[in-house]
C-alpha cells in the first residue's frame, strides 16, 4: 500500500470516530429509547423497489433496512408526535411500472415523503416526477447523474459509483496485477460505474485488454469469456448485478478461463451468490460499502436488530436505506413540521456518522461522505479484506486455477 493509500484508509477510519451532534444521535442506530406511542394520522413515506424478478435480492435487503428504521422510530415516538408508515409497491424492475407507482404515490396515496426505487435505471425515470412534486426523495441510486442540481429534491444517499471498484483497484495494484478485462452491463448503473474502473485502473497503472458490454438480459456468457480469457488477464471486472456476475464465474469456470483475481459489482455482496454458485464462488470478490463488523456509528445494535428482525445479517443495501431512513426522520424531527424545501435543506446540512459510514452531501445532493470496501468468499463466508485497516482477514490471491 502506497503512503497515499494508508492516508486514505486511516482517513476512513477517522470517519467512522466522527459522532453525531447532540440533535443527531438519532442517526446511529440501534435500540430507541422508551417513548410516548406515536398516535394520529400517520406520516405517510411511499417507495417502489423491485422486489420479485432477477434484480430482487439486494433490493428486498433495502426494504428490510426501511422496515427496521421505520419500526424503531414509531418506538421512540414516531414523527411529530405521528407514527411513520411505509407505502411500498413491487416495480418489478420496470421503469415504465415505477413511474405509474410514483405518480400514484403522490396523487392517490398523499405520501409525505419518498424513498427511491432500487435500480439507477428507475430513480432516474421517477425523478422528474417526484421534483416537479417538490417531495424530498432519499436516493440510493449510485449514479451522480441526478444529484447534479438539476432534480433539487433528490438526496443521495450511497456511494457514488466512482468511489465503488476502487478498493478492489487499489488490491490488484497492490499485489502486482498489470492487465484486466472488463465486462460491463449496458445499463445505467454499470456504465456509469465502469467509468470509474477504467480511470482508476489508468491511476493504478492497470491496462485494460479488454472491456466490452453486453445486454442485460444476457444469460449464456461463454462467447464473452472466452473473449476475456483470450488476452490472458491478470484479473477480470465485472460491472454487473448478481445475475450476471453468477453467470460470468459459471462460464469462467466451464470454458476453462483463468486470471489472477475475479471481481464484480453487487454480485458477491449478496448471500445468494454463494448459494447459487457453490464451490465456484470461492475466492471471488466483490465490493462493498458496508460490513457487519465495522466500528461505525451504532453499527453493533443495527446488526443485532436486524438479526433479530429478520434472521440474516445485513448487506451493504440494508445498511444504507436504514441510514437513509433515520437521516430522513431526523430532518423532520429537527425542522418539525413536513415542510419540503427546510426538510431538504436540513439533510443538505447534515454531516453525521451512521451505520453505513460518514454521511455527507453537497450542496446539489451528491453523496460526499461514504466509502467502499473489498470483500472476498473465504470457506463458504464473506470476509472484508481491503483496505487492510478494516480487514477481518488476509486476502486469498491468486485465484486458483479450475480443476
């Protein structure tokens, strides 16, 4: 690790030390103390996520976040003195469908508040809308498209996508690795996110040898990995989502293809890369922007929440919609009243420590504060290897060769 990087990881570090304001602590997680039960009309806060189809999984991690933040801000005396109650929606992926269920969030539903769909995709199909509303929407769309200004009610509420791969970057460089091939999805999310690959991996003196997109309901990828292995990669990307990123390491393995390392967006992160691969999804990595084992802000009553709750440890897309959630709540709290333009400008000023790390934005919206992490799958676990300051154990490099 270069002297620049260890700055950067204890920078990180110093992050997660950053404590919440005394009209903050709300924030942090974990279990609320005893209150007087909320009671009258109920504050309304409405969303869609793709909760059935191939991109479900980390989005049911997200609504699982939602339903646990909500549940113990209603124990600690809801809002306003009004329980929170969600409006949720199933958009099955389609931005046409999440458009129809935001319009009728807001024109039959009367929701006080939105939270965005899953997908980058579908937040940006559901932006116009909800701004022309004037309705403060917390966004976990990493994209940095619509945080720009142009839609001033959308508030970032994850990682941005040029922040995502660089960890995974900064281990390849650090073990030697010169070569990658990369494959991308061609929709928003990926594009947008092999962006920050190629300029990272230029930083880090990576050559891509290959990069090349398909579509996203691709489901046999022998041709494009053979493609791959054909310039001989020391690692190989993935800007994808579980789907296809399981679909990659099933064609690695079968056409015999090997690199050094293998790494993909979003995949990995989910507990259900393991089950549907097996044995293949050994040594994979993935990344992250949130692990059960950090020291951040409340982070060990969130885990034993959710746990509790919901019988799995949390992923990264549960951690920050619960953040998301309770930063939402507190701007109400703190404006006290279900005034848009104060609510947005309270989050706009927010700089607080959550579960999911330092939350901070712009003044346009664009998330400034959180970080990204690598992970690999050691033995049938995660396990949070890069950067080292935050490892729970040594990376397992190289990637073995098939058997």
């Amino acid at each position: 690790m270069t002297r620049k990087d260890t700055t950067r990881a204890f920078a990180w570090a110093g992050r997660f030390a950053v404590t919440a304001l005394a009209a903050l602590t709300f924030v942090a997680g974990g279990a609320p103390a005893a209150a007087a039960a909320p009671s009258g009309k109920p504050i309304k806060i409405g969303l869609s996520l793709t909760l059935t189809g191939p991109y479900s999984p980390p989005a049911v991690f997200e609504l699982q976040g939602y339903e646990l933040a909500a549940k113990e801000i209603n124990a600690s005396g809801g809002l306003l003195g009004r329980p929170v109650e969600l409006v949720k929606y199933d958009d099955q992926g389609n931005p046409s469908t999440a458009v129809q269920l935001y319009q009728k969030l807001l024109t039959d539903d009367h929701v006080n508040l939105l939270l965005s769909p899953f997908e980058t995709d579908l937040t940006s199909a559901v932006a116009p809308i909800v701004n022309r509303a004037k309705v403060v929407m917390m966004c976990l769309a990493a994209n940095p498209g619509a945080f720009r200004g142009q839609y001033p009610y959308l508030i970032q509420a994850m990682t941005l996508t040029s922040r995502y791969m660089v960890p995974a970057i900064d281990l390849a460089a650090a073990k030697g690795y010169k070569t990658m091939a990369l494959l991308v999805q061609n929709t928003q999310f990926p594009q947008d996110l092999a962006k920050g690959i190629r300029k990272e991996a230029a930083r880090k003196g990576i050559k891509i040898v290959f990069d090349q997109d398909y579509a996203p309901n691709t489901t046999d990828f022998s041709a494009l990995v053979l493609k791959a292995g054909a310039t001989h990669p020391d690692v190989i990307f993935g800007a994808t989502y579980l789907a296809d990123a399981e679909g990659i390491m099933r064609a690695a393995k079968a056409q015999n293809v090997n690199a050094k390392m293998y790494v993909f967006s979003i995949g990995p992160v989910e507990p259900q890369f393991y089950t549907g691969l097996g044995p293949v999804a050994e040594g994979v990595f993935g990344t992250t922007l949130y692990f059960h084992t950090l020291k951040t802000n409340g982070n060990t009553e969130f885990v034993k929440g959710f746990q509790g709750m919901f019988h799995r440890l949390p992923d990264y897309h549960a951690a920050v919609a619960y953040a998301s959630l309770k930063i939402l709540a507190n701007a109400v709290k703190k404006v006290g009243s279900l005034d848009e333009a104060k609510i947005r400008d309270a989050i706009l000023n927010t700089s607080v420590g959550t579960v999911a790390g330092h939350f901070q934005v712009s003044k346009t919206g664009m998330q400034i504060g959180y970080s990204s992490y690598a992970l690999q799958w050691q033995h049938g676990q995660q396990q949070l290897v890069w950067p080292k300051a935050f490892q729970t154990t040594a990376p397992m490099l190289p990637h073995p060769a098939w058997k």
